[in-house]
C-alpha cells in the first residue's frame, strides 16, 4: 500500500519534468508584459494632454500589464524565469523599478513564506498581515483594543484598499521589517530606491510633477490593490487549513491550505497564471506559464480548494483559524463563540 509520504514524494517528483523554463517562452513573456505596459503609459501621457479623465480610462490596462511584471519579479525571485541565476537577477532588478518592489527583501521574505506558510507554530517569522492569522481563541484573549485594532487592519476595505498602495509606496522604501544581519537585502532596498529617484526624477523633469504624478499613481494603486488580493486570498476562504507544527510538512501545506484561484481567460493571463498557487507551492522552480500545464497533466492537482472570482473577492473576510471547528472563519462568524462561553 502506498504511504502519504511515498505519495506526496511522488507527487514532486511528478511536477519536475515542469521545471525547466524556455528561453524563448520566457523572453516572449517579458518583451509583451514590458512593451504592453510602456506603450499603455505612453497613450495615456499622449491622452492626457488632450483629456485627462479619456486617458485615465487605460489605467486599468497599464495596471493589468504592471501585475504580470509583478509575477515575472516573482518567477525570477524563485530562479525560475530563466536558468541563469544571472538572467534571473538582473531581470527581476529591472521588474523592482516599475512594481516598486525592492527585489532582494522580497524575494528573501517570500522564500520564508513557502516555509512556514500554514503552521500554527511558525506564524510570526517575518510575515506580514497576509500571510498569517490568528485563532479563535487567540482574537478572543486580546485585550478590547487589542481586538479593535485587529479588526479595523484585518477589515476588507483597510487590508485590501488602503494599505497595499501605502505598502509599495511607502513601506517598500525602508527595510523596517528586515533583520540587521540582512545586510545585502537591506543595502538593496536603498539602492533601488536611488535607482527609483533617477528613473521617477527624469520623468519629472521631461514631463512635470503633476503629470507623472497623476499618470503614474492610479496605475500603480491600482496594480497595488489587485496584487495584494492575489497573493493573500491563495491562502484564505473556509477551505484553506493551518496545521501545528508537528503535522506540517510542505506537500500536504500546498495541497490543502492553498487554493487554486479559478479565472477567467483574459484575467489568469493577465495574472500570470498565478492562480494555480497549489502548483506553484507545491514546485517553486516551476516558470508560471508551465503550472497550469502541469495542474491538467496530474490529477491529484485538482483535488484542492477552489475558488471562483466571487468567491476570492469574499475570501478576504477569512481571517481567523477555528481548531474547534478546524476551518478559517471571519470576525463575524466568531462572535457567538464568545457569547456562549
């Protein structure tokens, strides 16, 4: 009889033959994601000298483009965009000046989250609101203000609405949340954002403040809100699972506690295929235009939490880990708990 783990080894060994990126695949991708979202930007500066509200309406493209940029970052974060860790690196450096992503502490603090993510006993290692939870019974210890505060950063509106754009405006530009010994990634962060001033000031100084200002700040808030949404509700909705420690391995946490973000068409391009996040943490190394081949090729993938786009956008309220009932569950549903206690 076949053991979980002899399954589960199996299951790796099974997504390897996707490993490999293609050259020209990968090429292909990062030419179309680049030159779609600088010849976006460019109409709409070329627009706006015309009518400012006509040429704010491709933002939204820009930003579409913007968030495929973003998960290029991630691929080269993982070193698998290209073989050469070289390609790799100088590519994702390029990607940090349009996402605004410092590359080096990102691509460091996200390897640690396909470490820890979904266990109990290693939530506080560099996560950030994202990427943890608390338990019922944790929320419920909190002093009021404690709750309050909680409910009020957890909240869909603040979490998902007003921080991500302060996130990659603000807080991406110091590593306040990296520890001393980082030196390398914390270096990075002050490096790109030299390399930020160049970019961002020559612009100014070609086309003005305002007008970079007002081109520039609805596409990236925009990219902000939506990439934030991606990333967190992977791991949320009533399905998704945490595990103590001593139950988690990485397998049974990409399979079970991972949810495979079903889009439609033009969204999961747009989107990088992003949503077969199962596969992703499953195999890291896979190149992201290779997981939703690899999600159709082995059955056992499509055996995992699922969502619908509605279904994401409802994901966010799941905040809070259940053990009694062994699901994520929201502020609201937790109350009566208290109340019968």
């Amino acid at each position: 009889m076949e053991t979980k783990s002899n399954h589960q080894a199996g299951l790796r060994v099974e997504t390897m033959r996707y490993r490999m990126p293609r050259f020209t695949r990968s090429g292909l991708q990062a030419l179309v994601s680049f030159g779609g979202f600088f010849a976006t930007c460019g109409a709409i500066y070329a627009l706006a000298g015309w009518s400012y509200w006509v040429a704010i309406l491709l933002a939204p493209l820009a930003a579409g483009f913007l968030v495929r940029i973003f998960i290029i970052q991630h691929d080269c974060g993982h070193q698998s965009f290209f073989r050469s860790r070289v390609a790799n690196d100088c590519l994702g450096y390029l990607c940090s000046l349009l996402t605004l992503t410092p590359y080096e502490l990102w691509k460091r603090q996200h390897a640690g989250h396909h470490g820890t993510w979904n266990d109990l006993e290693r939530r506080q290692t560099g996560v950030d609101i994202y990427s943890t939870c608390l338990t019922v019974a944790e929320y419920h210890g909190l002093s009021r203000r404690q709750r309050v505060l909680f409910a009020i950063t957890r909240h869909p509106l603040v979490a998902n609405v007003l921080l991500p754009p302060l996130i990659f405006l603000g807080l991406y530009r110091i590593p306040f949340d990296a520890p001393a010994a980082w030196r390398r990634e914390r270096l990075a962060v002050y490096l790109t954002d030299v390399m930020l001033v160049a970019v961002y000031g020559g612009l100014v100084v070609l086309l003005g403040a305002g007008t970079v200002a007002a081109v520039q700040l609805p596409i990236m808030v925009l990219a902000a809100i939506v990439g934030v949404w991606l990333f967190s509700v992977q791991h949320r909705g009533e399905n998704a699972r945490w595990e103590h420690h001593k139950d988690w391995d990485a397998v049974s946490a990409s399979l079970d506690s991972t949810n495979f973000l079903c889009l439609p068409g033009v969204l999961n391009w747009f989107t990088g295929n992003i949503g077969y996040h199962h596969v992703h943490h499953l195999n890291p190394r896979i190149p992201n235009y290779r997981l939703r081949e690899c999600h159709a090729a082995i059955p056992a993938l499509r055996n995992v939490p699922t969502l619908s786009l509605g279904d994401g956008l409802r994901a966010v309220r799941y905040v809070l880990w259940d053990e009694r009932q062994n699901r994520m569950t929201t502020l609201g549903q937790s109350r009566p708990a208290v109340e019968i206690s």
